[in-house]
C-alpha cells in the first residue's frame, strides 16, 4: 500500500480520497475549505497544513481543483507540488480543466522526472462516492500503467486516451455531445408538445427509434417522462447547468485551440451562456428546457 496525496478534497475529491483510505492507502490530503478539511478527515485522510506537505513523502498524488487557474498555481506556483514531490513521483490530475494548462503540467512535469497523468471523470458526486468513475486518461503508456491500480480504486472504467492532455479532450468532446443532444432534445419534446403529442408518447416511439440518445433515455428534460430524472424533482441537479457551461466553454477553447468548426458547440455555450445569466447555474442543465418553451429567461 502506498503513501497518496490529495490536493482538493471537495464535493469530488473527498470521497475519491476517502476510497483510497478504503483501499488501504495512507492518504495524505490539502484543502483549505474548513467544510472539505473536516469531511475528509471524518473519512481517514490525514489533513497537512500544505499542498507541499501532503506531496514531500508521497509516490502518487492526486488532484482535484475547480479549473485550470487553481491546477496551475498548485503544480506550478510558489510552492507548487512538481517542486516539493520526489523525483518520480506520479501525478494524476483529475479536475476538469483546459487542454493547454492540462499539457503545460504535464511538460513541466516530465522536466522535472515525474510521471503524469491528465485524468478528468463522468459520473458526478454519486459516482465518486461509490468508486464507479468514468475516467478518461491522458499520458504515456508507462505513467498510465504506474497509474492505473489507483485510477481502479475511485473509477469503475479506466480509458488510456492516449497522449498528454487527451483525458480532457475527451470530456470536453463528450459533454460537447451531451450540451448539444441535450438542447435537441428539449427543442423536439416542446414542439411535439405544442402540436399535440404526448411526451410520453413521444419517449416511447423516439426512445427506440434513430432520434434515441443518452440525454433523452436517462436525463430527459420533460418531468414525469423517466423516474428519477432531476426534472421529476424540479430540477434539483444532477448536473448544474453552471457546470454544463463550464465544460462547453472548455470545448470552445479547445475548438479554438485546434482550429475545429464547433458552430453546435458554440451555439449550445450561447444558449447555456443565457440561461446561466437567467440566475440558474444552480439548477440541472435538463432545465434548459423551460427557456426553450419560453418558461424563464
Ligand atoms: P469543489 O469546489 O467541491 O472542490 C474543489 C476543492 O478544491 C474545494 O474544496 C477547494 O477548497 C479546493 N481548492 C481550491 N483551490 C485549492 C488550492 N489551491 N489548494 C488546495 N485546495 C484547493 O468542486 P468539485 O465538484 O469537487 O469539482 C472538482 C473538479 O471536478 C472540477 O474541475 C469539476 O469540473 C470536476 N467535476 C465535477 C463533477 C461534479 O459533479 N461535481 C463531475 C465531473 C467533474
């Protein structure tokens, strides 16, 4: 069993170290969010003072921070953890951020004799909870194989998506498909509704037919249509529509960054853009739906 360290021990990052505990790893955490420092302590980490604490005696570290900015100034920074860790350690950054800072880290990492990992996840909270992560990982062969016995331990599918920072390309392609499918769907369902036709009705025929897709099966936008979406309970997220908008504005910078015609992506950033401004980044992203029949704005 090995010594982790755990960099951001938020709503995702908590219960991902606590796993580890689970596992049998000696979990060396850092947060300064007095809430996350007392959760993560409850769950068996060890709570240091420093981020360059929590890495100085560490064979693999992970990271989980809100966006590229925190990602940056806590590998890179006065006092950053590629500096404090010894030499070979294995870094795994698991926070959802942009494809350049992604590949910058891994850069300075390799400079400094580390092995590295862009590791971003689907599955929310509940799948970090239960250790049943989807995790789509960036970096070579042989740091995704030093990597993967604890990628095992807070992930139920572990995806080597090839070189250095193509974790992230990964999920901003995949919530790119999830924003826009989700903005197709909502925009059929309210014109079948307008011209007549049961929402249910609809979900029956479209749901086995060639328009089915993962937004309409398990987060459909029309409440009562599938048990247990969150617009059966109000919208109470689920997935936040302000985090929706981050990862579409992530896939803008990565069109932008690889010169890709996105013209779907970019109108789905609009869109969420607006409905974000409306004051609901706090709803799930499945009620876009209600700007879409013309319900708030
Ligand atoms: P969160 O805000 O709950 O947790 C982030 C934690 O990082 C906070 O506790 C914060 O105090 C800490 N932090 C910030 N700067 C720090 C620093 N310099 N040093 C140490 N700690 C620092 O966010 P979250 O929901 O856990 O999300 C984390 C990442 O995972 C984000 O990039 C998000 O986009 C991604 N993600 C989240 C979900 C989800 O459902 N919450 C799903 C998939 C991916």
């Amino acid at each position: 069993m090995a010594k982790v360290g755990f960099i951001g021990l938020g709503n995702m990052g908590g219960p991902m170290a606590g796993n580890l505990v689970d596992a049998g790893h000696e979990v060396i955490g850092f947060d300064m969010a007095p809430g996350a420092i007392e959760a993560a302590t409850e769950r068996g980490v060890e709570v240091v003072g420093s981020a360059a604490e929590a890495v100085a005696v560490a064979a693999v570290v992970f990271t989980m921070l809100p966006a590229g900015t925190h990602v940056r100034q806590v590998y890179l920074g006065e006092d950053g953890i590629l500096a404090a860790a010894p030499k070979g350690t294995v870094f795994i950054d698991s926070s959802t951020i942009d494809v350049a800072t992604a590949r910058a880290v891994h850069e300075a990492a390799s400079a400094l004799g580390h092995d590295m990992l862009d590791a971003p996840v689907s599955g929310g909270v509940a799948g970090a909870e239960a250790g049943s992560l989807t995790m789509m990982v960036g970096g070579t062969a042989k740091a995704f194989s030093r990597g993967t016995p604890y990628l095992e331990v807070v992930g139920g599918k572990v995806v080597h998506a090839g070189q250095a920072g193509n974790g992230q390309v990964a999920k901003v392609c995949n919530n790119m498909i999830l924003g826009i499918s989700m903005l197709a769907v909502s925009e059929a369902f309210t014109m079948g509704e307008k011209l007549g036709l049961d929402p249910q009705t609809l979900f029956e025929i479209s749901s086995t037919s060639s328009g089915s897709c993962w937004a309409m099966l398990n987060h459909n936008p029309v409440p009562g249509v599938v048990e247990g979406s969150a617009a059966s309970r109000d919208y109470a997220p689920g997935f936040a529509a302000g985090m929706m908008l981050k990862d579409l504005k992530l896939s803008q910078e990565a069109a932008a960054l690889s010169n890709a015609a996105t013209p779907l992506g970019a109108e789905a950033t609009a869109l969420y853009t607006l409905f974000v401004n409306a004051g609901n980044a706090a709803k799930d992203y499945s009620a876009i739906v209600k700007m879409i029949r013309g319900e708030s704005g």
